[in-house]
C-alpha cells in the first residue's frame, strides 16, 4: 500500500518537474544559417550538444563557427579547446570564412588552447585525474568570461590515455562539470561503427542534445547533410538537411529566408522589351528583384531571358547566364535567330555562360557553384534557365529551399535575377513547378494558344509586387528582329492570336472604312435632303406670291364688277325711270 | 629540492642537474603522495643531483598550457632533454624509473 501510494506520487511529481524544465529551456543561437531553424532557436543553453561524424563532415567548423560567431555576433565569449589541430592552424583554416580568430583573442572575446598530449613520451604510474584539463578549461572560461565552449575532438584523448576507466570517468565528471558552468558547450566525435554514433560512445555523456553531420556520396554527387539526432525537451527538424559549407561557413538548406532585410533598390531596369516595359508601370523591372517566367516548352523563356541580357550588356551591365540544359554556343546560335548576338557581350566580357547539368553536383554544389562564379563575376543579372532541371536532383522542398537562398543571396547584392521555369504542358499553368513563385517579385506567363489549326504564344503579368502592371494578354511574337508585344482580341470568351489576329485586324480595318463611308453618305444625304426641303420651300413660296398676285387681281376684278353693276342699274333705272324710294329699299 | 653538488654514484650521464617539475593541483592526498615518492626515488637514484619544482595549477593555472598538462599529477623531466612525462601518484617505483630513462624498458 505504502509503496504503492509512492508510486502514485512519483509520476506526477516528475511530471510537474519535467514541465518545468521545458519551461526552463532556452535555447542558444548558434548563428550558423539553419540550424536554428531547424532546432527552434538554437542549442540548449548551459548544455553539452554532441556533434559527431566521419573525417572531414565539417565537425571542427561547426564547433569553430559556434565560438566565433557567439563572440562576434552575439556578444558570448568563447573557449574553443582543440585536440588535434594547433591554434594557428585552425586560425588559418577559419580565416577564409572572413573568422578573424586571432583578433577575438586579441580582443579577448575568445580563448583558445591546443591540447597535445604525445602518447610517446607518456608514463603512467598509479591514480590519476584530469584535473589539469579542468583548470586548463576553467581559466579560459575565467579568462574571457566565456558563455560557450567548444571541445574538438575530445576522443582523441582515448588514444592518448591509457587508462580508460580514469578517462570515462573523468569525461563523466567534466560534463556535470561543465553544465555546473553554465557554458553551452559543443564536443565533436568521430563518427564510431555499428550502433555507437561516436567511436567511444561519447554519447552515453552527452544526452540533451545530439547532431549528426554526413558526408555521403549519392547518385555520385557528394552530399553534405545534418540531422539533429536527438534534442531533450525540445522540438526539432528531424530530417536529414542538405548542409552546405560556402566562404561563409557552415550552412543548413531549410531555411525560409534568412532576415528578410536585404536593401531594396527605387531603380528599374528595362526588360529590353519596350511593350513589355510599358506592362510593367512603363519602366520596366525593379532592379534587384527576382523574376519568374513560366512557361510550356518552347514558349519562348529562353529568348525573353535572353532579350533581357542582351539589353543589359548593351548599357555596359554585366550578366551572368547559367544554362542548366544548352551549351553556350547553342544558345548564342538559337538567339541569332530572332537577332540576338549574344556572342559580341561574351567576347567583349560583359556576358559570362555556365553551362552545366544539373545533374553535375548536389543542390548544395549548385549553391557553391552559383555563389563562387557570382561573387568572381560580379554581375548585375543573373539567369537561371530552366531551374526545373533541377528537380531531378532534389524533392520540391529541398529546391525551394535551395532557391530561396539563391535569391536572398543575390538581393543581398543587388542583382536581378530571371528564372526559367518549365511547365509541363496539360499542367495548370498558373502552378509553376518547383513551387517557388511565392518568392518571386515578378512573374511573367508565357502561354500557348491554340486557335485556327495554330498555336501562338501570349504573355501577360501575373504580378508584380511593388508596380501598376498591366493586366492585359499581349500576343508575344519571335520575330527576326527580336521579341514583338502586340494586342490581342479578345472577344466572346476567345483570344485571337497569330492569323486569326490578322483577319480579326483585317475585319476591324474594314469595319472602320465602312463606318467612315457610312458618315459621309449620311451627310450626303442630308445634305441632299437639305437642300430638297430648301428647293420645295422656295417654290412654294413662288406659288405663294403667285396665289398672293392672283388674289389681289381678283379682288380688283371683283370691285371693277361690282362699280360697272352699279353703273350699270344707275344706267337701267335711269333708263326705266324708276323711284328714287326702291333704291332706298334695297 | 635544491641542487646539490654533483654525486659520485650516478647511474646516469654527466649532463648535470636534472630538472623536475611536479604539477599537482591542490595538495590532495594524491599529489602529497606523488611528491613524497618522487622525492624517494630521487633521493635514491640522483642523490644530489636533481631539482624539484611543485606547481600548484590551482594558483598558476596559466603554467597548464606551457607543458601540455592535462592530467594530475604529472611529473615533467625538462632535463636532460629529451622531456619525459609521467602521469599518476608515482606509486609504482619501477615504471617511474623507467619513465625517467634511469632503467631499460623491461623487454
């Protein structure tokens, strides 16, 4: 009963506990792009994590990035004790990351030792410690006040020392010690076999929180990756990551776009289309921004990528062409075609292709790729054609990734950017398939149209962040002189293009004529009219005055009749003599 | 602890002082018993002929770094070169002295 009731209490006590110290875990930002995303914030703070992992899986810049930018960046001293390399090599090493170690140091900002210990000139006799590692440890921890601690590799000193039980024990003691600290600590391992994650099994020490990084070769192409093994009372990414190392460092692929504070720019850059920049507010794109353009094979992504380049090595800008599907000179041949001669901007080094399979290297190789000849080029557009190649070498996260990174990293420097997206014809249009318009300030659709036993292409803006585009359909024509915008009709639910524009322009034209022709006989014919109404108002008038004449004439008749009958009785009376009274009478 | 002038009955070479250094941290039990051992086998082996130097890591934990210390105790032979270190209480007579070269590696 007793026990029992014990029992009862536990648990819950335990779980009270355990909700507390959730509670209690904070977290510790590492700074190194993406894995604070995927471990919600960082490693656990005050903690010991274990980074384990074959040769060269990038252990030791981890633990290296960790000190460098806790000092740097997020004001936390630093000790980074190292095993097997000297200070001034792992200085060395770090510097081409633009790590400055020996200035932290100079700034004491950073500490850093090199344990050596040369198994030759070793003796052991009796009980020993590791209490000289411990103070070792500890005056760096007082010597910098340092919040962060990083041990690389700690395992070799299995191969130094000889008595293992003293070491086991004394690395047991060290990380009850080190969280006594307070310091959030990083110790690397190498990767062990079987079922131990590390050779030694550092990791029955080490239990808040596991990483593990892998250098693996797939579909031959040499991946590098990052799964957080274990996180104790945190969430976390669990997935293997595509990790990167690039002249920043150590970087993780899944990140949703890292601080979204890249300078933007009030300039615009023409399309080298002059229609297509009178659709895009009248002056074109913004500079620095990211443009999509979709479309089915053969629409015409290519040439308008290829239009823009053009236009823009012709002002004296520079652009950068990766084809992940044409050589160079296939391009610069096809272009030739609709009056591009995109061989004069190459030859006078204004234009630089870079024509690879997408299936050369890994995503991450991309980025490497993509990052080095940017920042070697140095140039103001950048095309990517198509970026669905690239979905052969990754899932539809893992390129979106890729790609949000691509365009984070050139707003950050200000170049625009067009991608090519391919859609598969019968799809709908409007999904572009690696799913990554949402990132994209402008997106241009090139359509086909069929009618009339043809098939036409049609552009419109599907949008354009930051701009009054124009939401019209233009008929989008290659021609021998470059790319044409003209208008489309549309009418009845149907859009005319190609011959059935024309004749569409032919009937309005002709419509047209009519109306005009139709305006003149009007006014002819009222004219006409006018002038009848005008012509039977003046005879009628004539046959007035002659009515008028007639009427006066009459009337005298009438009164000369009337004098002469007079006259005439006068005459009669006279004549018969008649009284003077019957005339009185009458 | 001090040096002493040279001996007669020295199974090693006529290089002169030898230079020992003692890194204990703190005067635990196990480092007071490594001194008194090293201080034994000194006094048989190189009577007269050897310095010792006790350094508390406690008080100068700067000194760790310099000899590459991560154990304690760990005695230090800086001279005759080459350096010679030996890690533990000392307890064990024989492998000290074969850690100072002052008898062959038993084969």
């Amino acid at each position: 009963m007793l026990q029992q009731s014990g029992s009862d209490k536990a648990p819950g006590a335990t779980q009270v506990r355990g909700s507390e110290r959730l509670k209690g875990l904070t977290k510790c930002a590492t700074g190194i792009r993406g894995l604070d995303e995927i471990t919600l914030g960082g490693l656990p703070r005050g903690r010991p994590t274990l980074v384990c992992g074959g040769a060269g899986c990038g252990k030791t810049l981890m633990a290296m990035e960790f000190i460098v930018r806790g000092a740097r960046d997020f004001g936390e001293p630093g000790a980074f004790m190292a095993f097997e390399e000297t200070g001034a090599e792992l200085s060395k090493n770090v510097a081409s990351l633009g790590f400055d170690v020996p200035k932290l140091v100079r700034q004491k900002k950073m500490a850093l030792d090199y344990v050596q210990i040369n198994r030759g000139e070793l003796e052991e006799t009796g009980e020993y410690d590791l209490e000289g590692l411990f103070v070792r440890l500890g005056s760096m921890i007082d010597e910098v006040k340092a919040k962060r601690v990083a041990l690389d590799t700690l395992e070799s000193l299995f191969s130094s020392l000889p008595n293992e039980a003293i070491l086991r024990a004394e690395l047991r003691r060290l990380f009850r010690w080190l969280k006594d600290k307070g310091v959030t600590t990083i110790i690397t391992g190498e990767q062990g076999s079987g079922e131990l994650l590390t050779r030694h099994g550092l990791e029955e020490y080490v239990s808040d929180c596991v990483i593990r990084l892998d250098h693996r070769v797939v579909n031959q192409i040499a991946t590098r990756r990052l799964r957080v093994v274990k996180y104790r009372g945190s969430v976390h990414g669990t997935n293997e990551y595509p990790t990167m190392i690039d002249e920043q460092g150590l970087s993780i692929l899944p990140i949703s776009a890292m601080g979204l504070n890249y300078p933007v720019s009030t300039e615009r850059i023409s399309s080298g289309i002059s229609r297509l920049d009178t659709m895009l507010d009248g002056k074109g794109f913004w500079k620095g921004s990211s443009i999509l353009v979709s479309g089915t094979a053969g629409s015409g992504k290519s040439s308008l990528a290829a239009s823009f380049v053009d236009s823009v090595c012709s002002k004296g800008g520079r652009a950068l062409y990766f084809s992940f599907e044409e050589s160079p000179d296939q391009i610069m041949r096809n272009m030739s075609s609709i009056g591009l001669d995109l061989g004069r901007h190459v030859r006078s080094g204004r234009l630089q292709f870079n024509s690879v399979r997408s299936s050369l290297y890994g995503l991450e190789g991309h980025l490497v790729a993509i990052h080095s000849l940017v920042e070697k080029f140095k140039p103001d557009v950048v095309v990517m054609d198509p970026i669905t190649s690239m979905s052969s070498i990754g899932t539809r996260e893992e390129i979106k990734a890729m790609f949000s990174r691509v365009i984070d990293y050139l707003k950050n420097r200000q170049i625009t950017a067009v991608f090519n997206s391919l859609t598969a014809a019968g799809d709908a249009q409007e999904e572009s398939e690696v799913g990554i318009s949402s990132l994209m300030d402008t997106w241009l659709l090139l359509r086909m149209v069929e009618s009339a036993s043809e098939r036409n292409r049609v552009l419109y803006v599907l949008k354009s962040r930051g701009m009054a585009h124009s939401n019209q359909m233009r008929e989008y024509r290659l021609t021998n002189d470059g790319i044409q915008l003209s208008d489309v009709y549309t009418g009845a639910g149907t859009v005319y293009t190609g011959s059935a524009r024309m004749a569409q322009e032919a009937r309005d034209r002709a419509e047209a004529e009519g109306a005009v022709q139709k305006a003149s006989r009007q006014t002819r014919e009222l004219e006409h009219e006018h002038a009848s109404v005008r012509a039977q108002v003046e005879s009628l008038q004539a046959k007035l005055a002659g009515i008028e004449q007639d009427l006066a004439s009459s009337r005298n008749a009438e009164k000369a009749r009337v004098q002469a009958e007079h006259g005439d009785r006068a005459e009669m009376a006279r004549h018969r003599m008649a009284d003077k009274q019957r005339k009185g009478a009458e | 602890m001090t040096p002493a002038a040279p001996a007669p009955a020295s199974p090693t070479p006529k290089s002169g002082v030898w230079s020992l250094k003692l890194y204990i941290a703190g005067y635990t039990p196990r480092a007071v018993r490594a001194l008194d051992n090293l201080k034994e086998i000194c006094e048989e082996h190189l009577h007269g002929l050897y310095r010792i130097e006790v350094i508390d890591l406690l008080r100068n934990p700067k000194l760790a770094s310099g000899d590459q210390i991560v154990a304690v105790p760990t005695l230090v032979r800086k001279l005759p070169v080459p350096v010679r270190k030996i890690i533990g209480d000392l307890a064990d007579h024989e492998r000290v002295l074969v850690g100072l070269d002052l008898r062959s590696r038993p084969r």
